[in-house]
C-alpha cells in the first residue's frame, strides 16, 4: 500500500503503479516464499505465541521493500 501512496504522489500513472506493485510482490515471493503472513510467520498462529516471533521477518522485508523501493527510477 505504501509504494502506490509512494509512487501516486510522486505523479506516476496508474499503469505504472500497478506494473511496479506488481513487481514487488512477484519479487516478495521470490525472495520470502509467500505474501500471506500465516505461512511466514514461524509455526503459524496459536494463542500462545509470543508477539516478537515475527520480528526477523518483519526487518527482513522492511529492508527488502526499502532496497526495492530505491531502485525505483521516478
């Protein structure tokens, strides 16, 4: 949601945007194996999980949307 707010407000098209959006998640998948949270998230979800267990992942990704985002020519 980010990149389209990103990429709307630096005047990008709305092709683009869905071209670029698209890309990210593509390489997301690469790179990750899933976009849903449930299948990254280490074990699933039980209601006795600890609330950092996603804390790897989450800098992971945070990182990896910031690389991809730089490489954006706008």
């Amino acid at each position: 949601m980010f990149i389209s707010l990103y990429l709307s407000a630096a005047s990008m098209s709305e092709n683009q945007i869905i071209s670029i959006c698209s890309q990210y998640a593509r390489e997301f998948e690469i790179t990750f194996g899933s976009l849903r949270c449930r299948e990254l998230r280490p074990g699933g979800f039980s209601k006795n999980d600890f609330p950092h267990l996603c804390e790897s992942i989450t800098c992971q990704a945070i990182e990896f949307a910031y690389l991809f985002i730089q490489e954006i020519e706008l």
